[in-house]
C-alpha cells in the first residue's frame, strides 16, 4: 500500500496506521496525515470503503440524525449526505482530520453539522438516545478501535437505532467482534446483527482480509 513522503519526519499510509499503539500515536499520525489523506490515499488506492458503507447504511435507514465514527477527513459524510441522510455530524480524535471534514460541502449545505473532537476509547460528551443512526468505516481496524468501544457507541443512539459498523475483516476474527456482538445481543442491549462483507478498494482481494470488511449492521434495543 502507498506510502507517501511529504513529511519526512512521519511515515504516513496503511502500514503506519495499522502499527499504531495509543490514542496519542492517532493525534500525531493523521496531524501528518490530513492534508493529503484523500488525494494521497483515497483516490491513489481507490478506496470505495466511504461508498460501500455509506449504501449498506442507507439500505434501511428512515431516520436523521446520523453519527459518523471516525469521520476522518469526511469522505463517509460526503457520500451520506448524497444518499439524502439529512443531518450528520461527526466525531474523531484527530483535530486536523475534523478540519478536513469542516471544509466538506455538497452544494451550498456543509457536510457536517458538528464535528465532535473526541477519542472513542473513552466516555464521549455526547447524551444518550442522541442519533438515529451510527456509521463507520475505517476505524475499527487494526491500531485503532477494539471492541469495547462499541458500548460507547450504543449509549449515544437511540433506541431503533439503525447501525452499520466496518470493521476491517481481520481485525474482526483477531479481536473477537463476533463475541461482543453476540453479547450485546444477549443483554438485549442490540438486535441480532448481520454482517455485511465489502471491499475495500477497487482492487481488492475477497481472500484477503485486510482488503475486506466485516460490516456489522444491526438495530439498537
Ligand atoms: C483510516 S481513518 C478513516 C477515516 C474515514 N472514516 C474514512 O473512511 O476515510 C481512521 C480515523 O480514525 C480516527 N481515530 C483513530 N483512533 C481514534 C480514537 N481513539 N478515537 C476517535 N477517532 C480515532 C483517526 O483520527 C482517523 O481519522
């Protein structure tokens, strides 16, 4: 996958995103990263993941007010707002990336109508029952989001919420999403989920699993 070599002193591109460690590994690395993520990365690997989200989301999606999860740079955002989803706001712990989002507009309608500065490993100041719908593409992978993060995620939507959440496919199998998912349908926190296979490049390999993702599509309880 590409690397690029702007800045000297950071390596930007997959391999560096997938060996992040913390949250603050995630502040540094897209700071570097942001202002050339879409040219640099987006249309250099013809990434389609935005689009394949954005359509499983919007299959059955009736309602407004969407939160898009690790909005990055706002390509999600872009695409939803194209399929008619009429108010989305986003949330990411990179502030350059959410600088990246603000600028998004289709028309004279900014994408986002508030971009939240947030790390998803932690409580979000975001109210409970808050949004109708949770996208995500991207950001449950590797060196990112586990797991737990999706209890967060539940707490904030309300109830019917519709959900669909990426995840890369080999993250999925190495950190157990099928268990936590499974739980949270026991607790009658979810409804039972399905999942969603996409590419997530126009060259993707279907037997390769950092190509493809696992999306979790489900209604919250
Ligand atoms: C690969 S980008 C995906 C961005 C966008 N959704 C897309 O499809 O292009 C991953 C995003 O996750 C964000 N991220 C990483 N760790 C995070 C955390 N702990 N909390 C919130 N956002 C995080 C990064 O800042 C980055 O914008």
């Amino acid at each position: 996958m590409a690397t690029q070599d702007d800045d000297p002193s950071t390596e930007l591109g997959l391999d560096a995103a997938y060996a992040l460690a913390t949250p603050d590994d995630s502040r540094t690395l897209y700071a570097a990263w942001a202002d050339t993520y879409d040219s640099g990365f987006i249309e250099a690997n013809d990434y389609v993941y935005h689009r394949q989200i954005a359509a499983v989301f919007c299959r059955d999606f009736e309602g407004d007010t969407v939160l898009d999860v690790g909005c990055g740079t706002g390509v999600v955002g872009v695409e939803l707002c194209s399929l008619g989803v009429s108010v989305i706001d986003g949330i990411d712990i990179s502030r350059a990336m959410l600088a990246k989002a603000a600028e998004k507009t289709q028309g004279a309608r900014k994408v986002y109508r508030m971009l939240v500065e947030a790390d998803l490993t932690q409580t979000i100041d975001i109210a409970d029952n808050t949004y109708e719908g949770l996208v995500s593409a991207g950001t449950f992978t590797h060196g990112h989001l586990g797991p737990d993060s999706l209890h967060e995620l539940i707490r904030v939507a309300s109830p019917g919420a519709r959900a669909a959440i990426g995840i890369n496919a080999s993250h999925f199998e190495d950190h157990g999403f099928h268990a936590t998912l499974d739980a949270m349908v026991a607790a009658g926190t979810i409804e039972p989920y399905g999942l969603v296979d996409v590419p997530m490049y126009g060259h993707s390999d279907a037997d390769d699993p950092n190509h493809m993702s696992r999306v979790a599509v489900f209604d919250v309880c």
